[in-house]
C-alpha cells in the first residue's frame, strides 16, 4: 500500500486557498489509485506560527485597512 501525506500549512486553516488546492489534488489522486493510505497534518492547527496568527494577517491585507489619501 502506498502512502499519500497531505500537509497544510495555511493561517486560515481549511479555508486557505492552498488547503483547497491540495484537497482537490489528494481527491483526484484518491480517485485514480484507491489503494492509497492518506495521512493528512494541519502544522498551523497544531503549532501556528507565534508571530503571525489568522486574524492579524487579515487586518493587514483588508482593504479598510488602507486609508485612501
């Protein structure tokens, strides 16, 4: 049995567009050889990054936070 190891390392968890990318690549995998074992680790779930933590970097990429002049 092979095995296929998805790991994610996305500040918005499963709603990350790069989470989301690789889903589709593991299921289309999954799909082709389905005798694959999956093993599936979330590094920001489990040890985010201290100094840089979901709702900061959203502020910091919000529009609203960039006052027009």
């Amino acid at each position: 049995m092979k095995t296929l190891m998805q790991i994610n390392n996305s500040l918005f968890s499963e709603q990350g567009r790069s989470p989301k990318l690789a889903q589709r690549f593991v299921r289309a995998r999954q799909s082709r050889n389905t005798d694959k074992r999956l093993i599936v680790r979330d590094l920001a779930l489990n040890h985010p990054a201290p100094h840089l933590i979901a709702d900061l970097f959203q502020a910091l990429i919000t529009y609203s936070a960039f006052p027009r002049h």
